[in-house]
C-alpha cells in the first residue's frame, strides 16, 4: 500500500510517499532528494528531519539559474543589445543583460 503524504515548509508544499513493506519502508520525497529504504523504526525520525532536509537542499540550489525574465524590445534596440554584449566579449545576450542589470 503506497501513501502519499505532504509537508508544508515554509509557504511551499512538499509531497513524500511511503511505500510500507514487512521491515522496511521506502521513502520517496523529491524535494529532499530522498529516495531511499528505512527500517520502520527509523521512519519517524527521518520524518520528523525532513524539514530541515528541504530547507538545506532548497538553500544548496539557490544559485541555480531556474527563473526567467522576458520584455519587449524594437528590433533595432535589440540589435543595439547584441552588439554591445559582443564588444563587451559576451557570447550571449542573457549573460550580458544579467551582468548590467545585477552591476556585477
């Protein structure tokens, strides 16, 4: 019998299923990047630290690159935007605009 469950950390909600077997229950949570075998004993336990798992792996993938920004622009602005990325050595416009827009 599988059961899915959910956590809420934060304002996020975060499914995890048990799959119970005779000694052991898998759990599978991807938020924590769990998918693994417990014995039944250690179940609660393993409960009981997955908030502090999501918050650790949530805090480990916050560089990565996963929102996007769109606007609109003229075709001759965005030419203009090309060249520019191109003389100041970029070798595409995202990573350009990134760098002026965060002044890094």
């Amino acid at each position: 019998m599988v059961m899915k469950h959910y956590i809420i950390v934060g304002n996020r909600k975060y499914e995890y299923v048990l799959e119970p077997a005779r000694t052991r229950t898998t759990l599978v949570c991807k938020g924590a990047g769990i998918r693994q075998k417990y014995s039944n004993d250690e179940i609660p336990a393993v409960l009981a630290q997955l908030p502090e798992i999501i918050i650790r792996i949530n805090e480990q993938n916050a560089g990565v690159q996963s929102e996007a920004l769109r606007f609109r622009v003229t075709p001759a602005e965005k030419e203009s935007i090309m060249q520019s990325a191109i003389e100041a050595g970029y070798s595409n416009m995202s990573a350009y605009l990134r760098d002026k827009v965060l002044d890094t």
